[in-house]
C-alpha cells in the first residue's frame, strides 16, 4: 500500500557536496608554475568591450498581456523617458538609499521602486490550461504548459515586430529562464507518495513523478507592456516549456562516442531532457545557454549492486561525479516502467547485455551547457559537450570582438571544483548574428577548454585540457584518458590531473562591459571540505561565523567571497591573467580579519551567487545571495556594485583562527574596500527564498529578478496546516508559497539602481 510520507531527505541544499578526491595540492605549496605566456599580437577589446550589435526597431507590444499579480500597491508612474538614447558612460553613481536586512515575508525594496510578481510557479502558458490551484491537486498533464519550480538564470531577449531579436527592445521581448529543482512539499497534495525505505523506498503515484518532470528545465515566455505594466503574453506561439522530457541533441566530441550511447540513443547522438538548470549565459548571435548543475544526484544508482558490473576506470568517473545513491526524488522507482523508459532512463545501474540496452551512461548524458533557440520553438535544443561535463552553474560570454575567438567563463559549483573557460576555435564574424543553433554548431563545437590555475602572486594561468597535454593521457595512473570525447565528458579528472587551484564553490561568472574583467562568486565552504590548513591566497579565509542565540559555530569559508581577474592584454583567449579579491563577504559586526571589505550595515551579505553586469548601464554589477549562514540576521538579498579594477586594493596578511583557537598566517591580495558608495543593499526577499536569476529590458528601465523557493523548510509534516508554512509568498492569506518572477521599476521611470 502507498502510504503518504515524506521522502526522508533532510532539508539541504543539494549544491552542498563534493567529490573532489584529487590530490591537487593548494598552489602556495607548489613551487611557481612556469607562466605559459603566449606573445599577442596587436589587437585589443573593443571599445565598451561588446561589439555592437546592430538592433531592428524596438517593436511594439501586440498582444494583451497577462495582468500581474500581487505587485505591491504603486503610486502612479510618471511617464517614462523616451527610449532611444544611448546609454550614459561610466562614471555611473548608485542612486538610491540601500534598504536595511530583513525577516519579513515581503519583497523589500528602496523608496520609489515598484515590484510586480509576473510569472509564479504554475502559472498558464497556453490558453488550454486553468489557473493554478497551487493544492497540490492540478493536473499533471498539464504541467508541461506551466511556469515550471525554483526560477533561477534568466536572459531577456528584446524582440522587434518582426519577431527576430532586437537586444535593445524597451517593452517587448522573451524572457527565457532556468527552473532549478522543487519543493516537493508544496508540490502534491502532502508531498511525495512513497512506501518502504532506504534502497527499497519507491514513489508510488506516477501523476506526482509526471508534475516533477515537467517542473524542471527552462521557460520561454513572451514578456511586454501593456500601458507601464509587464507581463507575459499567454497563448504567444513563442510560449515553450523545455523540461526533462524534451529531445536534445549532443553536439561536440562526446556526441557519438561510446560512453553517451543509450538505450535512448544507441547511437549516441541525442539524450531525453536536462534537469538542475542553475545559472545561463548567452551567445553573440541571439540564443540561450541553460546550464546543468547538480544533475548526478537525479540517477539512480546502488553501488552495492552496480559497482561489480563496472569498469575500473567507469568507477573512477562515477565516483568523481557523485553518481551514487537512489536517485534523489526517486524517479526510477515507478512501475511499471512506459515503454520508452520515462521512469527507467534515470536508472544507471548496467541491468541489459550492452549499453544499448539500458541507461548505465545515461550520467553521461548530463552535466551540459545547452544551448536553445528561443526564437525557434520548434528546435531541438543542443548539449554543447566541447565546454565540458561538470556542475555547471552559468557560462557568461566574454567580450566580443569581431576576428577574435569568443569565450565562455565558466564555474563548477561543488566544494574544490574548478573554474573553466571555453575559447572557440573560430574567429567571430557578426554575420552570424540571428544565425540560431547553426551558429552554435560554429562556434561552440570546437574549441579549446582551459581551467584555472591561481598563484600567490596575484597571477594565474589557464591550463588546458586536451588529449596528451597537462598529464592528461593515456599513461596518467588515476585515468588514463582515451581520447577528446573522454576528456570533455571526465573534465573534472581532466582538471585534477593538470592541476587546476581548488576553489570554495565557484558559482556565476561575469564580466564587466567597461573593463573586460570577469568576476566569480565563489559561495561559502566548511572546514570539514576545505580546513585550515587547506587555505591559500585565492580562497584565503578560515573563521568561524557563529549563528544565532545559541552561537552555532560555521567555521570554514561560511560567508564566501568573489574573485576577479584580468586577462593579460584584455584578451579574452590569453593564457595567463592577473586576480585579486573583489569582495569578502562577513557579518558588518565581524571581525576585521573576517570582514576584510569592510561591510557595513547597509551592505553587508553573505553566500553570494547570482552575479550579473547590467548591459544598459555599462559598469553597474548585480549581486544576490544564496544563503544559510546569515539568515539568523536576514534573508537573501541583491546588491548593486560599482567595482573598480583588480589591483586597486593590495596585498594582505589575513590571521586565521581555527576551532581550537590556534592561528595560521595567509598572505592574498583584496580589492579597494567599497564602501556604500559603490556597495549597496537594493533587495532583501521573502523568508527561506533565494535570489537567483536576473534581466534586463532593452532599455534598463525594467529589471526582471527570480525569487527561488520562499518558505523551503517546511516540514512535509506542516502541509496541511497553513499556519506552520514558513512563507505565504508571493499570494498571502494561507497559500502555498511559489517561486516566481518579480518585475522591478522606478516610479519616476527611471534606471534602475544608478
Ligand atoms: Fe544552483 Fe550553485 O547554484
Ligand atoms: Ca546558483
Ligand atoms: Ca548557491
Ligand atoms: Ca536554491
């Protein structure tokens, strides 16, 4: 009999693993590696380090658009500025007053900005679809036609009348956007059905699996105005769900080899779905890139049962992605199976003859950047393998030059994991703007993949993973690496195995219109992944940050920081780069060896994640928190920055406490302490959310950001009382709460933030 209980999984945030067994030693304990310098030859950035993109007209709204919901009330706004006007230069000033942390169930902005929740979890993007009940009870049918969970990476695409993409379009536009994972409390009637427990424990209501399939991947929804107010357009023919069940092709030197071939595929040249989609990134010529994150714990697979049927070098791979355990909503478990293997595809246990035969690479297929048309819905999206299989969090493009490689920065969200960056082979030719997944088949096919190696100095290089280079080869005795396929499919071994710098949980990249450089959130790590002793000049603290009345002790990295870097020459294809820390995050009242960036009350932070340039105000950054550690104090939040430059700060000797009180020395290099004048709280979100995901309208006057997950940590137990949800967000009264889609303007019509 089924019986209705919780999963047993506790609440955690599934990016808190690691499977980094490499031996890679921290880089202040290896003598200087030898600089790979590479002699250029004269060209630089383009100036406002973007090539211009030429846009069609701005393109009016035509449809009439689902009117929001929920907004806070708002004065009247003043109407808005003619659009058209090219965006001010830098020196940009912030231009608001910074709002204070808070506790409340309620998005919290400055004097004179409006908030409207546009697109909540299950809302409708057909007009064949009823509203959403949010009881537990919709149809899973139709799940494939709504707003999918936990909103995350989000790009806007401005879009003119024609229909083609039009990046500067003030008031129409897609707005593509990742659904991460689910509360699956909120999601069934009292959470997920299963019976029996630990190897045995199964999900017995298929209706259930079905909603959760459809609940992940990525939205395209057509986005404009109707008078000042944004919303989406249900029913636009532009309105595309991508979700695990969507056909993708694999693309790149994995796509047909051995090790991605399938029961699904025995060819290897396609996979079902994509899951964990975190961060994004885009392309020059006018696509999406949704990035596959912690997608190994969605398998299924019993080491007690499955490891004798492996390979020796298939465990070494497995093992180092963390493909281990049940499968984490337990997917596979339903039976019977379809007979296309819905349920059995997330099983990759060997149970057939030949890989053809069951989903033992199914892993394989995973692990992605991939790339959507969405101006096409009818496409089938690509896995771009040559940018390597690993916890993608996001892929932000680097500066854009016409006759120059284009480059992807790129972070591998796990403790120790490395950054990455992808340069393509061919040169840039803005004739290919418009040019869809063909000019992804160009561009992003072939190229060289690189991975970050910090120095003490304050200098780094890139070294690459390639076939026969960097210790990667056949002779190498922790994996002997076969060919190109098997090294962008086994990047992480790649990586360990040239000796990359570990890193405290590398999250989004990005890089500044105005300098080239690329910043990287590196989120938090705990003393048992990274110890004292483990410390070095890019992730250079160890403290403790005590939680609460009862002083929890954090000790690790608990706050996080974000590094920088600029590449030699300003060339985004360079080898070597120099790096400081941009900012430290820390409790205002922390120590100065903690709270070495000198926050304040009105921008002190904590975990950052989300990590965004505006495009319209070239020089302005956006920050946002995924947080556990200061939310004693405060929920997450998003700040605006104006950065300056790396080495504008200087050399530092932080003193490190350990638990037992001891210390230990580490010298590292910080950026120019900020101040509220160039650092500053614009946002603090509802209770137990996360503020990831962040765009723009072609005129900046409208910023779209994702509130992922209000009130996560209630109890399965709780669903049937209202008054125990931790949050009402974003319908109140006794709702279920519901990750969502917030349009953010200025009253007077202004720019937001500066
Ligand atoms: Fe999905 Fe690393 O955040
Ligand atoms: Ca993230
Ligand atoms: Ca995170
Ligand atoms: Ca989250």
């Amino acid at each position: 009999m089924s019986t209705s209980q919780p999963l047993g999984m506790p609440s955690i945030d599934p990016d808190e693993v690691g499977h980094n067994s490499s031996a890679n030693p921290s880089f202040d304990e290896v003598v200087a590696a030898r600089m790979n310098r590479r002699r250029l030859l004269g060209f630089g950035v383009a100036s406002g380090g973007a090539a211009l993109i030429t846009a069609c007209g701005g393109g009016g709204s035509n449809g009439v658009f689902v009117p929001t919901v929920g907004a806070s009330p708002a004065p009247a706004p003043a109407p808005a500025p003619a659009p058209g006007a090219a965006p001010a230069p830098a020196p940009l000033s912030l231009s608001f007053n910074p709002v204070a942390k808070s506790l409340e169930d309620r998005v919290v902005l400055p004097a004179g900005y409006t908030a409207t929740v546009m697109y909540r979890l299950g809302d409708p993007i057909s007009t064949d679809v009823a509203a959403y009940a949010n009881d537990g009870n919709d149809d899973p049918s139709t799940y494939d036609r709504r707003a999918g969970d936990h909103h995350d990476g989000m790009t806007f695409f401005g879009m003119g009348a024609t229909g083609a993409w039009a990046p500067t379009a003030a008031d129409r536009g897609l707005l593509v956007m990742n659904h991460e994972a689910i509360t699956p409390a909120f999601l069934h009637p009292a959470g997920q059905t299963t019976t029996g427990s630990g190897t045995a424990q199964v999900r017995t209501v298929p209706g259930e699996v079905q909603r959760e399939f459809y609940l992940h991947g990525v939205s395209v929804i057509e986005v404009g105005k109707t008078g000042s107010t944004w919303g989406y357009k249900r029913g636009s023919s532009f309105n595309r769900r991508v979700h695990t069940l969507t056909e993708m092709r694999l693309s790149g030197p994995a796509a047909k080899s051995d090790a991605v071939k399938t029961r699904y595929s025995t060819d290897g040249s396609k996979t079902r779905g994509t899951v964990n989609n975190c961060a994004n990134g885009t392309t020059p010529w006018g696509t999406y890139l949704t990035c596959e994150e912690n997608w190994a714990g969605y398998f299924r697979r019993v080491t007690a049962t499955d490891n004798a049927a492996r390979t020796a070098k298939e465990l070494v791979s497995l093992n180092r992605y963390g493909v281990a355990g049940n499968g984490r909503e337990l997917w596979a478990t339903v039976t019977p199976d379809t007979s296309d293997n819905l349920y059995g595809r997330w099983n990759a246990q060997v149970t057939g003859a030949s890989a053809a035969d069951d989903f033992r690479n199914g892993p394989n297929t995973y692990g992605w950047v991939v790339e959507i048309d969405p101006f096409n819905p009818l496409s089938t999206p690509r896995k771009r393998t040559a940018l390597g299989r690993f916890g993608h969090e996001g892929a932000c493009l680097g500066p854009v030059v016409a006759g120059r490689p284009l480059v992807w920065y790129m972070g591998d969200d796990s403790r120790n994991e490395y950054i990455y960056k992808f340069v393509s082979t061919r040169a840039w030719d803005p004739a290919d703007v418009g040019g869809g997944l063909a000019a992804g088949d160009k561009y992003m096919d072939d190229g060289r993949l690189y991975v970050a190696k910090f120095a003490a100095d304050g200098t780094g290089t890139w070294l690459e993973l390639k076939l026969g280079v960097n210790n990667i080869t056949a002779a190498n005795t922790t994996y002997a690496f076969a060919d190109a396929a098997d090294v962008v499919i086994n990047a992480r071994l790649a990586a360990d195995a040239a000796g990359a710098t570990r890193m405290d949980r590398p999250e989004w990249t990005a890089v500044n219109p105005v300098t080239g450089e690329v910043y990287v959130t590196l989120t938090n790590t705990n003393a048992s992944s990274r110890p004292i002793t483990a410390t070095d000049a890019a992730n250079p603290r160890f403290y403790n940050d005590p939680k609460g009345t009862a002083q929890t002790a954090q000790l690790g990295n608990p706050n996080g920081h974000v590094l920088r870097f600029s590449e030699t020459n300003g060339d985004a294809a360079s080898t070597t780069f120099k790096w400081d820390v941009y900012l430290f995050g820390a409790r205002s009242t922390a120590s100065a060896d903690i709270n070495l960036s000198q926050l304040g009350a009105d921008n002190d932070f904590s975990s950052p994640d989300g990590l965004w340039f505006s495009q319209a105000r070239p020089g302005l950054l956006w920050l946002q928190t995924d947080d556990g550690a200061y939310t004693d104090v405060t929920n997450c939040m998003m700040l605006a920055a104006l950065p300056g430059k790396v080495g504008d700060g200087g050399a530092k000797t932080i003193t490190n406490i350990a638990a037992d009180g001891s210390t230990r020395q580490q010298g590292t290099i910080v950026g120019k302490a900020p101040g509220t004048a160039t650092l500053r709280r614009f946002l603090v979100g509802p209770k137990e959310c996360e503020i990831t995901g962040i765009a723009e309208s072609g005129d900046g006057r409208a910023i779209f950001v994702n509130i992922q997950h209000p009130g996560e940590d209630t109890a399965v137990a709780n669903i049937t009382d209202p008054s125990k949800f931790s949050s009402h967000w974003p319908d109140g009264g006794a709702s279920r709460p519901r990750s969502a889609t917030i349009v953010i303007t200025r009253n007077d019509g202004g720019f937001i933030g500066t």
